[in-house]
C-alpha cells in the first residue's frame, strides 16, 4: 500500500493552500459556491458542487515549455 501525503491549510476564509508530495495548489471559493483552483504543474480547475449529487467541474492543463 503506498504511502501518501496530503495537507490542506486554510490561509483566509474562502482560501486554501494543499501540498502533497509532489506538487502544491491554491483554492479559491467558498464552502457552498464555486471554486477554482490553480496547481504548481500548471492544471487550472473549475468546480461547483450542485444538489442532489450533481456537481461540476472543468479541468484545463498548461503545456509548460
């Protein structure tokens, strides 16, 4: 079973800093809205959470050169 690492850290309300061992990533958004995300490899995501089990979310990767 390989081991992980992940940490979340809340900096401001609304904003989170998440590392794992690889790479890091900010979050913008509130609890119950969207929320948009930006990584250290350069993966831009989208997301909101919708009721009834329905959620979105859109997802674009930078070619870094």
């Amino acid at each position: 079973m390989p081991i992980t690492f992940r940490k979340s850290i809340r900096i401001l309300p609304g904003v989170r800093l998440n590392i794992n061992r690889r790479s890091w990533s900010i979050t913008l958004g509130a609890k119950g809205g969207p929320h948009y995300t930006r990584s250290s490899t350069g993966r831009r995501t989208t997301s909101m959470n919708l009721p009834g089990g329905f959620g979105y979310r859109s997802s674009r990767r930078n070619n870094r050169t």
